[in-house]
C-alpha cells in the first residue's frame, strides 16, 4: 500500500480518471482563469495550503521536499540524496557515492520528468478536495467538489502568440482575489504562484540565495542588480507594455513539432557526434533547448535560472506541464509504436559519467529505471516505473487539449489544432501553407513588423525602460506612415513550392562560465548600453542558455559532465525575421545570394552569464556558432505537415570574418574550421 513515505514507498499512479478514455485536462492557466473559474479559486487555495505550514518541510510529500532542498532528501535539485530519505528505504545506487537522479541532457529528460509531475499533481489534488470540502453547503460546496474532482495541473503556455510570455498572475507578488471558506481564514488576495518562501530551511544559503527576501525571486533586485531593469523585463515579458511579436518562441515550437521526427533529437540538447571529429549539423534544437531557454526568462538572476533550486519557485510546475505538453503533442503527431525512434532508444553514458541509476559509461534505455518514482512494490523491493510505462499520458489520469484523441483522433487533426492554437503564421511554412484569408491576416501581420524594421533603421524605436512607466505607451513609434515597397509579394519567396529554413545552430561546454550562461543572438547591432535589457531589444531574435550547475554542484552527472566537457545545442529559427526584413526592403529574398550577405553584416551575438554580465567570447573553448538552411516543401493541402529535406547544408560564409576565421572572437564557424 501507497503510503506518506514515512513508513513506506509512495506510489506514483497520478490522479485516476473516472473514464480513462476521456480523463481530464489539464488547461493553460490563462484558459483556466477564464473558463473555469471555480478550478482556478481552488488550485491558488490548495497551492497555498500545499505549501503552508500545515505541511512540515520535512515530511516526504511537502511542497518543500518535492521541489528540492540541500542537506536533506530531494527529487529535482539539490541535495542529491535518496528519497524518501527514511530509515525503511534501502535504495542502494549503482555508482556509490550517490549523486543524484539528474536527467538533464540525456534521453530521458521527458520520460522521467513525466511521473515526477505525476507525483506534484496527485499532492496537489489532495489539498485541492481539501480546500473545496472546507466550503459550507451556503458557500457552493456542491459546485466547488464537483471542480476539485476533475481538476488538474495547468500549464504555462508561453508559445503563444496572443498573449505576453509570462502570466501576470504568476509573474509577481501581486495578488489574486480569492474565495475563502469560512472554516479557512485568512486574506482573499494571495499569490501563492508569485514565490515560495522558506522556513525551516531559510537558513540554508544554497537554496536560500537571497536570505534577506528568505523567498524564491525572480529578476532579484539585490546582487548589485538594477530593480528599474528588473521590472522593465517583467513588463517586458508580461506584455504589460505593447512588445514586438514573433519573438522566438512559437517559431521554435513550431519548428520541431513540424520537421523533428526522432524522438532522441526532438527531446534531448546532447550534442552526441558519431566520433569526436564529427560535427552534424542537424537537429540542433530540441524540446530541452526551448525548456532552457524559458528558464532564463523567467528567472533572471533568481532561482528559475538555477536548476539545482529552480523548482522551489511555482512557476517551475506551469512550465514544466507545458514541456510534458509539448512533449505530448510531438508524441501525438510522429509517435509510431513500430518505429523504435520515434521514443526513448538507446544512449550510451559518457565513461566517466555515472548517476545513482546510470553506471559511469552504462546505457540509458527504454527500461532504465526512472527513480525514485516507484510504481508498486514493497519496503524491500520497489518497482520503479520506465520509460515503457510512462509513454502516453493516460498512464497517470489526464490529457491535454490537443491531445484528447475523441477529439483529435489523427496527427493530421492535432496538426490542425495546433494551427488553430498558435495561428498561421507560428512558422514560414505554416503561413504559405494557409492560403486565402489566413495567408493575407499574416501578410498585414508580417507588414506591421516590417514596418517597425524600418522604424528601427530611422532610430525611431524606443527601449522598453523608457516607457515602462506608462504601461499603456506602445514600445515602438507609430508605423502607420512608413511606406512599404512595392511588390513584396510572399509567394515569391516560395518557388516551386520549396524555399530555404534558416537556422542559427548553436554548441557550448554546458560547464564553462560556471555552467550557466546565455547566448542572444541579433539580426542588427546590438545596444550594449544594458546587456540585462538585450532580449528587449528590436534586434533580439533568440536566446539559447546552457542551464547548467557550478563547480560546487554535489550532482554527479552534472559534475562528469563538467569533467567530461559535456557539450550541449541549440537553434535559433530566424526565417520569420528574414521575412519581415525582405518585406522591409532590407533582404531581396530568402536565396543564399541575398541572405548570406545579410547575415554577414546583420548576424549578431553576445554571450552573458545569468546576471547579465558580459562575456568574452574568445575565452570559451567550444562554443561554435553557425548558421545552416534546410529546403522545405510546401504541401498543397494546408492540413498536410511540411516536407523538410534530411539534408541540411552549413553556411559558413555567414560566420567567417574577412580574414578567414572565425566571427564573434573566433566562435563563428569559419571555412577553414
């Protein structure tokens, strides 16, 4: 039997659905204010309650424990012990002494985040029915119980392209209006979802990095960290002033769902050539790169950016629903049971590179089992699940709005919906595979940001610190005036229904810089006035961050891989900004003999560690930057999925300087690489 890990395993089933056919949602949180109302009240007042001190930090299945700690046992970060960490539990590891269960850049990164979410949301289910049996009969009750019990986890979207990238109900501090019972009291405004605040453990300084906050922070205005910056990126993010569209994230989204059909390199950022000479330009973006690359948004300088305590902050489980989400949907559309790659395959450790599951140069396979997850056995002999249990979602109770298949029953319906979702024009291919009104809704879209190009050439385009104090002023200038030039047509980038991705690929050493870094990447010169403001720049197309853990981190992967040189990728879309600037004026075509040039004097970028600190490029050993295209093949039927070429051809000419090597201190790749 199940039981609180105190006595025994606690078993990971997630919330059993009353139908398993058709279980439960799991709805974005902005969709679940809106529509539901009633879940939305009760999942703020069960978080609250989950994270109270009606729950001892110690006890197995506190907020506190789930999320991580140090010195005491933990799942996602530090301090890298067994857990449950109790006097019955002898879990033994395979490569002594134990470090951790870390699945960062490895196969099973989605599989095993998969029950740990399972496990959050089946505690948090439980506060939830709590909380809305508390409610008199006067009070709703009948209503609020019959919400609690289909209710779960929601997710983050911050794909979407109608909305700002963070949801200002969980961006900060400020409150959300709640209803109490009268048998709970307390304040009804609250914001459980803003931060979580420490108490037995406020004083341990590696998970309470700012003790004179004594709480998670996001964007921290201490560390010599300027706060007017700080609330300029959360206005930023937030869309509380107007930002420009198509930043990167729905292009990247969209980028792999549609051309990424193997599950190793749609899922995990492991740069893993067939020899060490090798270097593949393919599929250098994945679900985890995206992952990362949020993680930097949200956090800052604060706990979101740091792995070993990002999940203390209650953003980290809206974020990661959605990466499960987004690892569902990818499932619903190329997942073949007969096809081994399209699911967890294979993967070999590095020789030197060991965790409590994993021996050092051991294989991560289907089988490998995801601990500390059990899914039955007893004190003695726990049986833990795998990937081969955790492969669809219906395994642990829920679904998500994609992914009900009485309503999408085919890939070529979650295609459709996904459309739906992020519009027509989330990628270059979706837009010129729409046609009729969707294909001239995105021309005028695609126009306006044009324009804003052009705004931008004239010095016309302001910075967001210097409006965020009136958050109803627009980031840019007025554009209505600006001239477009004639015949920029769309559908002459396109000939015989094929044209050419663009792509920035990106490889780093997770571990230099102290394993946590960024690199923005520009089309245009970039202000270096305020580098902590660069993804609010015009320029600014996309970040890749390594999302990696210091020299001090107790994890052992995480300190092989530093030993090992572990290098990790990335890929940063930029056809949509190509696009916006032939329709500028400022690129004749997507053709290599318009865009090479371009990029050469355009392509821009800077490396900064987490505190917007700049970096020397040249002091890092292997970071490489390219840019590679890819020949894509516009379907006639709009539902069809577009055709993307294996073959993927580098462009080195983009990233060579005049004397033959290297641009951006030698880290572009050059001819002569």
């Amino acid at each position: 039997m199940s039981s609180d890990g105190t006595q025994g395993p606690v078993f990971v089933h997630g919330v059993p659905a009353d139908d398993p056919r058709n279980p439960p949602v799991r709805m974005e949180v902005r969709d679940m204010i809106k529509d539901h109302p009633d879940q939305w009240n009760l999942y703020l007042l069960g978080l609250e309650r989950f994270k109270s001190e009606a729950v001892p930090e110690k006890m197995p299945l506190s907020y506190y424990e789930l999320a991580d700690l140090t010195r005491v046992p933990a799942i996602h970060g530090l301090p890298y012990k067994k857990w449950p960490d109790e006097p019955w539990n002898k879990m033994v590891s395979v490569d002594n002494p134990f470090r951790g269960f870390c699945t960062h850049s490895s196969i099973l990164f989605l599989s095993w985040h998969r029950p740990y979410l399972a496990l959050f949301e089946a505690e948090l289910y439980k506060h939830v029915n709590a909380v809305a049996n508390a409610f008199a009969e006067d009070e709703r009750k009948a209503d609020y119980v019959k919400a609690a019990k289909t209710f779960r986890i929601p997710y983050w979207d911050w794909a979407r392209p109608d909305l700002g990238v963070f949801p200002p109900q969980a961006a900060t501090r400020a409150m959300n209006r709640v209803t109490r019972p009268r048998s709970m009291p307390g304040s009804s405004r609250i914001n459980p979802l803003g931060s979580y605040t420490f108490r037995e453990s406020k004083d341990l300084p590696d998970i309470n990095i700012f003790p004179e906050a004594g709480a998670t922070l996001r964007y921290p205005d201490s560390r010599n960290v300027d706060a007017e910056v700080n609330a300029a990126l959360l206005d930023f993010f937030t869309g509380a002033v107007s930002s420009p569209k198509g930043k990167n994230l729905t292009e990247r989204v969209q980028y792999i769902m549609q051309s990424y059909t193997e599950f190793a390199t749609a899922s995990s950022n492991r740069f893993e050539p067939s020899k060490p000479s090798d270097i593949d330009f393919r599929a250098w973006g994945s679900i985890e790169d995206v992952h990362n690359a949020v993680h930097n948004y949200t956090g800052g300088d604060g706990h979101m950016s740091r792995p070993e305590v990002s999940s203390f902050d209650p953003i980290f489980w809206l974020h990661h629903t959605n990466i499960d989400r987004l690892f569902a949907i990818w499932q619903a559309i190329h997942d073949k049971p007969s096809d081994p790659l399209t699911y967890v395959t294979d993967k070999r450790a590095d020789a030197r590179w060991g965790n409590f599951v994993v021996k050092a140069g051991g294989l991560e396979t289907i089988d490998t089992p995801l601990m500390p997850f059990a899914r039955a056995g007893t004190k003695d002999k726990q049986e833990f699940w795998t990937s081969v249990g955790v492969r669809y979602t219906d395994a642990f109770g829920y679904a998500y709005p994609e992914t009900q298949r009485s309503k999408f029953p085919t890939p070529k319906d979650v295609i459709n919906e996904l459309d739906r979702l992020y519009g027509k024009r989330a990628s270059f291919a979706s837009v010129m595979r729409s046609g009729g009104a969707d294909l001239e809704d995105s021309t005028a879209e695609l126009q306006d940001r044009a324009r804003d190009h052009i705004k931008a050439e004239q010095g016309g385009v302001a910075s967001v610190a210097a409006v965020r104090d009136d958050a109803q002023a627009p980031l840019s200038s007025d554009t209505n005036g600006i001239d477009l030039p004639a015949d920029r047509d769309l559908k002459k980038l396109v000939k015989d229904s094929k044209y050419l991705e663009w792509l920035v690929n990106i490889k780093a050493e997770k571990a230099e810089l102290n394993g946590n870094y960024v690199v923005h990447v520009f089309l245009g010169s970039p202000d270096d006035a305020n580098p902590r403001l660069y993804p609010t720049q015009h320029a600014h197309v996309g970040t890749f961050a390594t999302f990696g853990q210091d020299e001090h981190t107790a994890c052992r992967n995480c300190q092989e891989g530093r030993a090992a040189g572990q290098q990790i990728t990335g890929q940063v879309p930029v056809t949509l900004a190509l696009v916006e600037r032939y329709l500028a004026g400022l690129v004749e075509s997507l053709d290599p003999e318009h865009v090479v040039p371009y990029l050469q004097k355009q392509l821009h970028w800077r490396v900064a560690l987490i505190n917007g600190e700049v970096q020397d490029r040249q002091t890092l050993n292997n970071l490489l930057v390219s840019v590679v295209t890819n020949e894509v093949t516009v379907p006639a039927d709009p539902s069809d999925l577009p055709q993307y070429s294996r073959d993927v051809i580098v462009r080195p000419e983009c990233t060579t300087n005049r004397e033959g090597n290297g641009r951006g201190h030698g880290t572009g790749y050059c001819t002569n690489h």
